[in-house]
C-alpha cells in the first residue's frame, strides 16, 4: 500500500502510520522524522541544507518566492540601461543600439527587457548579428543583489575585446535575424512605452541588438532597460 502526504497549509503532515502498510526511511532521513508518543508521524520538509521551510505564523502557510526572485537573492540578476535624448531621425540612422555576445558556456540569459519613448519608435531584438569590434561604449551591468560580488557572463565588444560584465550602447552591426518585434505608435514629441512579458533564453555562442528604431522625420529621446538573470540548466 503507498502512502502519500499532501501538503497543505503546514509544513508538517501526521498521519497515523499503523494499519495501513509501512514506511522505509534511509538513516539519513531520520533527523526529519519523528513519532510523537500518540503514534503520530510528524515530518518536517527540509532544504539540502537541512534547514526547515519557513513558515508563514499567521496563516500556517509555506513561504515561498518565484524562481526568478529567488535568482535575485542568489546574485544571479542583472540589469542595463542606455539612453539617447536625440535619437536620429529616420533615414540618418535612427537607432538607440544596445549589443553583446553570450559566450558558449553553461549559464543561460533569461532576458526581460522594456523601453520608453517619445513618438513612433519600433523596438526589436535581433538574434546572429555580427558586430563591429571597438564601436560604441561599453555599459556596466549592475547585480540586482547589492551584496553579490557576481558578475554577468554577457561581453561587451567597445574595446575591440571581448569583456566580461559589460553590454555595449551605440555598437555597429549587421546582418542577423529579429526574433522580437513590437512597434509603438505615439505622436511627435510625446511620450510612450512598451514591455516584454514573457522572458526569452538566449543562446549560448551567440551575438545579439537591441535596437529602437525612431520612425519620425525629427530626434526623439528613448531608453531602452534590460533585465535578466543566469541560469544553468539542471536537466537536458
């Protein structure tokens, strides 16, 4: 007969273990478990640590943070900006450009990203670029945990180097395929925004943009931020 525990609001479960088939548990497991002198069976939900889930005093519940907050305290997240007041005007090369490459290795760029605007601008992310060593200026990126000593894997390209912890603003680029497109209509001069919902996973070995486009015959100011943390998969 197999017993299973359900969770609920707490972080222990009794049950009463007599009758009703038996229970092997590794020596290991014991400091977990344990029988209360009613013949109840409490067990306690632990990390791989050892250290007992927390519980909320009020409602009883577990608490719990999202994965991606818990990124952040583990120093995993990071953050960029780049702004322009006078974004060329279209036809003169009108783009705010944000660049970099994730190099081939483990961790993966879940990257959310937003911009704000003023007038019609177009955003798009452009996957396979390839991109002009020693253009533009590398931008820091900055961890989300300000006690984290973390750096991002992501390299800026403004030194004619590869360097590490860096995005670069203004960089030079050709070819490549957009893979995010989102327009965004305002009137001249006036203000607007757009937001990616959903995170996408960069590739490894792989060069990207960002680039807001400015549609109007005259500058316009734009921003575009960047957000993102690293992680390595656990299961192919």
């Amino acid at each position: 007969m197999k017993i299973k525990l359900s969770i609920m609001a707490l972080i222990f479960c009794s049950f009463n273990a007599f009758g009703i088939g038996s229970i092997q548990i590794r020596n290991e497991d014991m400091q977990a478990i344990n029988i209360d002198t009613n013949g109840s069976l409490s067990v306690q939900f632990v990390n791989e640590n050892g250290n007992g889930l927390g519980v909320d005093l009020i409602t009883r519940s577990l608490m719990t943070v999202d994965y991606a907050h818990h990124e952040i305290h583990a120093g995993s997240t990071f953050r960029v900006q780049a702004n322009d007041d006078a974004i060329a005007a279209t036809g003169s090369d009108g783009e705010l450009v944000l660049g970099f490459y994730v190099p081939d290795q483990s961790k993966e760029p879940h990257m959310l990203w937003d911009f704000v605007h003023e007038g019609d601008m177009t955003m798009k992310l452009i996957e396979g670029v390839t991109l002009t060593l020693g253009t533009g200026t590398d931008v820091s990126c900055k961890n989300s945990n300000r006690n984290s000593d973390n750096t991002s894997v992501l390299q800026g390209i403004a030194t004619s180097n590869l360097v590490s912890g860096y995005v670069t603003s203004g960089c030079t680029y050709t070819n490549g395929t957009v893979i995010s497109l989102k327009r965004s209509y305002a009137a001249k001069n006036m203000a607007a925004s757009g937001t990616r919902r959903n995170e996408v996973v960069l590739k490894p070995d792989t060069y990207y943009v960002f680039v807001l486009d400015n549609n109007e015959t005259s500058t316009q100011g734009g921003q575009i931020r960047l957000e993102w943390y690293e992680h390595t998969p656990k299961e192919n």
